[in-house]
C-alpha cells in the first residue's frame, strides 16, 4: 500500500493497494516520484492488467474534517475494501498502518523496499494525477494539471486572487488564513 497526496493544498488523497502475482510487468517499477509521467502511465497500465488493484479516496472535507493522517488512513481501509481478494498481509509505505481485521506492517521508505509498494505508488501517483488534471477543467485558473494542487507560487498567486474552490482543504494553511474569521465550514 501506498498513497498519493498528503501534502497538496486541493484535491484528495489517494490510496492504492496493489497484490502483485511474480513480476510479469516490463516497464520499470520504482517510486512513483523517480519515473516520468509516460513511465508512470505504460506502468499503471501494466499493473492494472496483471495484479489485483483497490484504491480508496479521502475528498478534502472530510481531510478538513478527521486530519490529513486519519483522511490518508481511512483512505488506505478503502483500498483495501477495494480489492477482489483478501491479502494475508498489508506492507504499507511510511510510519503509519490503518487499523483493521488485517496485520499490517509500515515499511520507511517501502517504494524503494518493496515492489508490490512501488506498484501501489504508481497507481496511486497516477490517479490522482489523472484527477487534478479533470479538476483543472472544472476549476480553471488555478494551474491543477501543472501541480497537481501542491502549494506552488503560481498556486498560491491564483489562491490568492481566485479565492478557494470546492476541492481546496480549508484546514491547510494558506487556504486556512483566506477564509473569512478562518472558519473551514465558511465559503
């Protein structure tokens, strides 16, 4: 399991689970982060059609609403949920596992540790991706398929002109302080 996500200042976190079959995929399988964008895509798509795949999705309110680590969590139980098949055992990227029936064991740094994480990034990553390029449509002016809402100068400049849109996270600062009397419910 990994996810995608946890930083930006829009848009969801993404969570993927990923129960890989030997190693039938020939495109490289890393971290998300040190492939490119068309690595990435020839990447997912092998994935999908060799291993058994669940994502789950936390939207930004309820991030606003639980905290960006209990969002990234629940959205990991919603991976998992996802798939066709149960696993014996969860390998998750990072310091934190969900809670639940499954034993679970955090790997720091799995992407680079483990190949079924790698392939939980890449699908993750590619998602979300893939999401705030749509958003980008429904919402212009904000730069979402360039980065992806991650809190860039151009970001920043367009939030700070345009006001927040419904997939801004109204907890996340500087989105927090835009708000009238900083309440995340008001807008």
């Amino acid at each position: 399991m990994d996810e995608a996500g946890r930083g930006p200042l829009a848009g969801p976190v993404v969570a993927s689970a990923v129960i890989v079959r030997g190693r039938s995929i020939s495109s490289p399988v890393r971290d998300s982060k040190l492939l490119t964008e068309r690595q990435r895509e020839r990447a997912y798509a092998e994935i999908l059609a060799n291993c058994r795949v669940g994502v789950g999705l936390a939207e930004p309110e309820e991030i606003d609403r639980i905290n960006i680590l209990q969002a990234t969590l629940k959205a990991m139980q919603r991976a998992v949920a996802a798939l066709d098949l149960i696993p014996s055992l969860l390998l998750v990227d990072g310091l934190h596992v969900p809670q639940g029936q499954l034993p679970a064991v955090p790997l720091v740094d799995g992407d680079a540790r483990s190949y079924a994480i790698s392939c939980a990034s890449i699908i993750a990553k590619v998602t979300r991706d893939r999401m705030m390029r749509e958003y980008d449509t429904r919402y212009p002016g904000y730069g979402f398929a360039g980065h992806k809402g991650y809190g860039t100068r151009p970001h920043i400049e367009a939030l700070k002109k345009l006001g927040p849109c419904p997939i801004h996270r109204r907890s996340f600062e500087p989105i927090r302080s835009l708000i009238p009397h900083g309440n995340p419910a008001h807008h």
